[in-house]
C-alpha cells in the first residue's frame, strides 16, 4: 500500500469510526449524547424543532416521548451500522484498490453525512458533535482525492484492436 493510500485509510478510519462511536451514543445513551446549549441532542433537537419543551412533552405525553426516543435509538443504530460497515469496506477493498470500495465510501460517507447534516439543520440543533460532519465529509472528500488518481493507474489498458 503505497503513502497516499495509507494516508486516505487512516482519513476514512477516523472519519467512519467517529461516525459509528456517535450512533453508539445515541443508541445506548442518548442522553449523555450533548448537544447545542450542553443539553443532552434528544431534547436540543425536539425543542430546536419544535419550540415546545421536552420536559413538558414527557410529562404531558410520556409515550410519545418513548417513540420518539425510540426512534433517535434506531437512527443512532443506522450510524452504528453506516460506520462499521464504512470502516470493514476501508480496512478491505479500499486497502486492494478495489474501484466498487471507492465509490461506495464516496457514495455511502455522502449520504450518511449529508442526511445527518440536514436532519441537525432542520432541528436547528448544531453543536460540537454537529460540526464534526462538516469536518468528516470534508476529511472522506480530502481521502478519496488522494486515492483518484491511484484508481485511474490501476486501471487496466483496454487492448485495441
């Protein structure tokens, strides 16, 4: 494996791995997941969104509250799956130079960062956590530039006839 692509793996790693240790969070503790304001990301984003309080929800509402927590736990298992899935993709074909391993991180890593992005923007609940999507899908882009190029030598010459 030469530099560029040790280089590009290292990126994918620490971007998917952040990615998976997020869904972790938000899957088994949500609540010590922080986000905006240091209030826990469940909260920040049902008041983000809605203006209305999350303490009065549960109160007037607790198995509304339950659903909703519910499915901020299965979001989070996505992000668990999306980034193992990523890191298993780099720590294999990617490493090979398999072109399928790099339009699938190219595609999977946009997908997965941009809906996250939009779904904190749309809740108007940016935090730290929040920000480092940015940063994520920036650091796969940087990985996948490094590695085009790589891909294009790769390639076998078609014989001509």
């Amino acid at each position: 494996m030469n530099g560029r692509r040790r280089i590009a793996w290292v990126l994918l790693l620490v971007v998917n791995g952040g990615f998976a240790a997020w869904g972790f969070m938000a899957a088994a503790f949500p609540d010590y997941l922080l986000g905006p304001g240091g209030k826990p990301i469940l909260p920040a984003g049902y008041e983000g969104y809605g203006a209305g309080s999350w303490a009065e929800l549960v109160s007037s509402s607790p198995m509304t509250a339950k659903y909703i927590e519910i499915l901020f736990r299965m979001y989070g298992m996505f992000n668990l799956i999306v980034g193992l899935m990523a890191i298993a993709i780099a720590a294999t074909a990617f490493r090979r130079g398999d072109a399928w391993a790099w339009w699938t991180l190219f595609v999977a890593n946009t997908m997965a960062l941009v809906s996250a992005m939009t779904y904190d923007a749309t809740v108007n609940a940016i935090g730290p956590f929040e920000l480092s999507e940015y940063l994520g899908l920036l650091l796969v882009y940087i990985a996948l530039a490094l590695t085009a190029r790589l891909r294009a030598a790769e390639r076998p010459i078609a014989a001509t006839g």
